[in-house]
C-alpha cells in the first residue's frame, strides 16, 4: 500500500492519494535518471550538493539511493521534491526491472523525504522510525506553506507520505531483498527524534541519515548529548562503507565519525562553560572565536542554530 499520507482522517486520503498518484504516472515515466554512483556491489547513492534550505536547488541536497537484492530494490530516502524522487525512481528503472519494495525514511527533514510521493504507484511498504508519523504531522501545515512547490501541485497532505510500518528504539528491523538483509535500527534523540539507520550486511554499507555529516556543518534539531552517545554506538558498528546523511560517502567509518564527534564535543564544552560564566545566548551568538570552526561548510547557516539549540537543552541541567 502507498504511504500514509499526513492527515487525520485516514481512508479518505488514501483515496484521494491513489488517485493523484495514477495521474502523476505519465509524469514519472517521461522523469530524467538522477545520478548515482555505486558505492559498493549494488548499492547506489546520489551525492547531494552542498547547498542551504533557502537556495535555488534546496531539493537535491541530501544524499540518497537505493540498494538492489535479487527479489527487489530498497530505496533509501527520496530527495527534497515530487522531482527529485521521480528522477531517483527513473535511475533505478534505469538499473533494474526489479520492484521497489521498501522505501525507507532515515528522518523527517524535508530533503529527505518529499520526494516519496514520487513512488507511490510502485507501492513499496515505507518504512520510518516510531517517531515519524508524529513528527511528520507537526510538520504537516509548515510543510504546506513553505515547500508547495515542492510537491505536485496543487500541494496537498496527501502528498505527504509517511510511514506504514515503523521501527521502535530497540527492536531493530531486519528485510530481505533477496540475497541481501537490511537491519534498520531507530534511535534515541539526536540529530532529530526519529533517527534511523541502515545497515546492508551483505556490502557492509552503513546509511546513517543525518546522523552523520561529512564536511557540512552538523544541523542539531533533537539532543547534543543524545546525539554524541548516538556517534560511540554507530562506531561500533562493523561498517566496511558508510554513506553520509550529506558530504561524500567513503570507506572509513571512524575517519568520518571523528570531526563531526570532535564539533559536537567541543559545542557541548564551550555551551556549559557560557552557561557557568553567565553569558547569554544573545552574547553567545554574536562570538565569532568558537574553537571547532576550521573546515566545515554553510557554518554561517548552521552553527547559530546549534549554538540556540545547545543553551536549549542545556541550561537546565
């Protein structure tokens, strides 16, 4: 069955979403292949480009792809647009006959998933953490107002698919596309609070969402110190490749913990020493020597928003 769509009446929806998906069909045929590059035996991610939210091409920047067993194709994250989607659900026509059976949600971030409504007539099962459904129905009327262009127009909540199965913190999930098992484990508040990771053992890929960045600054919208406890555990991980929320994929998992490990480390030390001086937030945004700048993309967009969201969480520990 399609998604579930971000409504509170459920059966009227899907309705109307069965509809609006047969008419986007001519649509998603006539789609241009994104790219994607194969990162390992039958896993594919498109890089997504290092722009900000705000930026013309906002909708491609998120790293996405697929992964292709011998029964069906896994699907991981759709892209920040109906467009992005339909180009990513052309490149894995454009690699095999197979079906799309899963499409997995590694969180709620626009960039990762607007583009499901995309695949909606292939009807894969979707797949999200616990938290999703919830956070995507906070979401659903911001979504609307700033992202309609995003979406098929006119743009409606029935576009917003969630999911139809989750993952509970603890009880990871295993799926099977055929000579290949995917475990999908959800975690604890970090980066948001509907974190999710994929592990393909057959390749050792490791997907992390935005649980890990790579040369862009790190965006903080759930728990620092959740997320800091999140990056001990994914580094234990028997990961051989990992691919990235956003920056490039590689093959060296701890390599690419570590600076995203050090920043949220140094972020944590220097908002408790502010709080225990007295500075204020205000005081704190307007300081321009904080320690872990060196090397790190749209800084300027990201680390203020960091910075508001530690003295968030805390002042009051």
């Amino acid at each position: 069955m399609p998604g579930a769509a971000l409504t509170r009446s459920a059966a009227p929806v899907a309705a109307r979403a069965a509809l609006s998906a047969a008419l986007l069909l001519p649509a998603l045929a006539g789609a241009a292949a994104l790219s994607v590059r194969e990162v390992a035996p039958g896993v594919f991610v498109h890089e997504g480009r290092p722009l900000a939210l705000d930026a013309s091409g906002h909708d491609d920047i998120a790293n996405i792809g697929f992964i292709i067993g011998t029964r069906c194709v896994a699907v991981i994250d759709s892209g920040g647009s109906v467009r992005i989607g339909r180009a990513l659900r052309e490149s894995v026509r454009s690699h095999t006959k197979l079906p799309v059976c899963y499409l997995i949600n590694t969180h709620v971030h626009v960039d990762h998933l607007l583009g499901n409504y995309a695949f909606a007539t292939a009807r894969p099962q979707f797949l999200g953490h616990a938290q999703l459904p919830a956070a995507l129905l906070r979401s659903r009327d911001f979504l609307l107002k700033n992202y309609a262009a995003d979406l098929e127009p006119p743009a409606s909540a029935a576009q917003l698919l969630g999911p139809t199965r989750t993952v509970d913190i603890g009880h990871d999930v295993a799926l099977q596309l055929g000579g290949r098992q995917l475990t999908l484990r959800a975690w604890p508040t970090a980066h948001t609070d509907c974190d999710l990771s994929v592990y393909d053992s057959g390749s050792g890929t490791l997907w992390t969402g935005d649980l890990l960045f790579v040369e862009r600054t790190p965006v903080l919208d759930g728990s620092l110190k959740g997320w800091l406890a999140a990056l001990e555990a994914l580094a234990g991980l028997p990961a051989r490749h990992v691919v990235p929320g956003h920056g490039p994929p590689g093959d060296d998992l701890q390599g690419a913990l570590e600076p995203q490990r050090r920043y949220l480390q140094t972020l944590l030390e220097v908002v408790r020493a502010e709080l225990a001086r007295g500075v204020t937030l205000q005081q704190a945004l307007r300081a321009t020597d904080f320690p872990g700048r060196s090397g790190w993309l749209l800084w300027d967009e990201t680390h203020p928003h960091n910075i508001a969201r530690a003295y968030q969480e805390l002042e009051w520990e």
